[in-house]
C-alpha cells in the first residue's frame, strides 16, 4: 500500500507596521586611495572587530586608545569568509565587523567561482579563467557570487551589528546619455561588463546606507603652459571624508543619519573620528545651519 503525503499550502497573513531599523545596524562602505586612512578610521568605529584580508592592519592601532586591532585570523578563502561571517557568537563582543578590504574579497570570490561554477558544454568543467566560460558569462558568475556575502552582511545587519567594507578606489567610466561619458571615482570593485553584466561595485554602492571617500581638500590642478600634457596638483594638506556627492565624479551618500548640509566631515589626524560622531552620535545637530540662531 502506497501512501502519498499532501502538502497543504499556508497562506500568510500580513500587517501594516512602522518601517523603523533603530535597532538595525549600519551599512557601510569607506573607499579610498591606499594609505589614506581607512583602516584607521574603521579602527575607530564602535568596538570593531576585523577580517583582515589586506594584513596592513596588523601594523595600526587605534590612534586614540593606542590599542591593536581584534582580527579574525585564519581567513584564507571566500569559503572561510562566509563562514566566519555566519558565525554569529564571534560577534557577540562586538558592535562592528569591519572587512579590510572589499577589494581583496573579490579575488577569493573569483577562485571560488572557478573552483564551484562549472562552464562548457553541459557545464561539466572548470574553468581556467573568468573568460573561459564564454559569451561575458563568466563575469555574469562572479556577479552572481559577489552578492552572496551581502545576504551574509545583512544577517549581522538585523542583529543590530554595523558592517564596514574597505576598499580601494578606482577610477570608472559613466556613461551619460545627455552629454559626454566622465570619470567618476568608486569603491575598487568589478566594472559592468558588456550589457547584461552590471558593476559589482554599483551592487555593493546601492546595498550600503552609507558610502564614504577620504579625499584631500581643496585639490586644484593646473598646467604650466597650454602645451604641457601633465597637470601638476596642489591641494590644502588637509583630509576630508566625503558623505554626500554634490557632484557627479565621485560616488558617496549618506541615508539619512547625517544631513546634505554637511557634504564633507573633516578627517585632518588619524584620531579624528568625526564622521562616526556625526553617523552614531547625531553631532552633527550641536551645529547651527548657516542664517540660524
């Protein structure tokens, strides 16, 4: 006698609710020249804890505790990533997970790829390459693949853990439909490849409430003659981070938690923590707007 199981299927029932993530964390991404700062700067988040995969980090302490860094050593692969990622009690002394960086996650995210994502005929071999898949397909893949530490990300998120992601900044073409394509600059990530493959970096950008780039203040080039190819550069000396993008050539934004009054936040020593005072202390408000009281 054969017996056959019937799944009955639920239907859920909704409600209306207040949209409120108070007792979220944030999501961050900090990008930048190397050397300008940034996992200084992470160091100074509410108790980070890191996964060093750029190992420069072992050579900073918090510049005003003067404390080393917590690490999460032994990370060595995207496997091993997301596994201490998902690893919830390695979280539990901690208010911020900071990855150092992004653009080093990339390429173990690559090597996975090709290790687990067969191409070819029937997709029943490996891959030597990105290319070797064929037809842009092999770039579609790593998109695929580099979505899946933000649904790991967002896990922490709900938690009422922040992530900060580090990365390195590029220089990336926009296209422009009104006018010429620019230059515009952005965490270090993959481009969009032809047209059904869109930027890594426009993905993360787009998950993240917050993106911010350390720059140099008041950068101003100019050229000798009319002749001359190269521009020679002069700026102020002073570091800023920049939290909204009032213009169009670099990437930065800020949900919410810190006004477009304030485009830019100073960042002048390695122990100016501003923009965290700004984003988790709302300092920002003890600052009168100009034409006020």
């Amino acid at each position: 006698m054969t017996s056959t199981t019937s799944k009955t299927k639920v239907n859920k029932t909704f409600q209306v609710a207040v949209w409120d993530g108070t007792e979220e964390g944030e999501k961050i991404i900090v990008y930048a020249d190397s050397g300008m700062g940034k996992t200084t700067l992470a160091s100074m988040l509410p108790t980070p804890v890191f996964a060093g995969l750029d190992d420069g980090g072992r050579k900073i302490r918090n510049p005003i505790t003067g404390e080393l860094l917590k690490n999460i050593p032994g990370i060595e692969t995207f496997v091993d990533f997301r596994a201490a990622t998902q690893q919830a009690d390695l979280f539990n002394d901690y208010e911020s997970y900071v990855v150092d960086t992004g653009t080093i996650l990339e390429p173990l995210a690559l090597d996975w790829m090709l290790e687990n994502v067969l191409g070819g005929e029937n997709s029943t071999n490996r891959m030597k390459n990105i290319e070797h898949y064929g037809w842009g397909k092999g770039h579609r893949h790593l998109y695929d693949t580099m979505r899946l530490p933000l649904a790991d990300f967002d896990a922490l998120i709900r938690r009422g853990k922040n992530v900060c992601i580090l990365c390195q900044m590029q220089q990336v073409s926009i296209a422009n439909t009104s006018g010429e394509d620019y230059l515009c600059d952005a965490p270090k990530l993959a481009p969009k490849h032809g047209k059904q493959t869109p930027s890594i970096w426009g993905m993360w950008v787009e998950w993240a409430d917050h993106v911010f780039r350390i720059s140099n203040e008041g950068v101003v080039a100019t050229k000798d003659d009319a002749k001359a190819k190269i521009a020679k550069v002069t700026s102020t000396g002073n570091r800023i981070i920049n939290v909204h993008a009032p213009e169009i050539h670099y990437k930065a934004k800020c949900r919410e938690r810190i006004p477009p009054r304030f485009p830019v936040v100073s960042f002048e020593s390695p122990s100016d923590d501003s923009i965290w005072k700004f984003l988790f202390g709302g300092a920002w408000r003890d600052i009168p707007e100009e034409g006020g009281d």
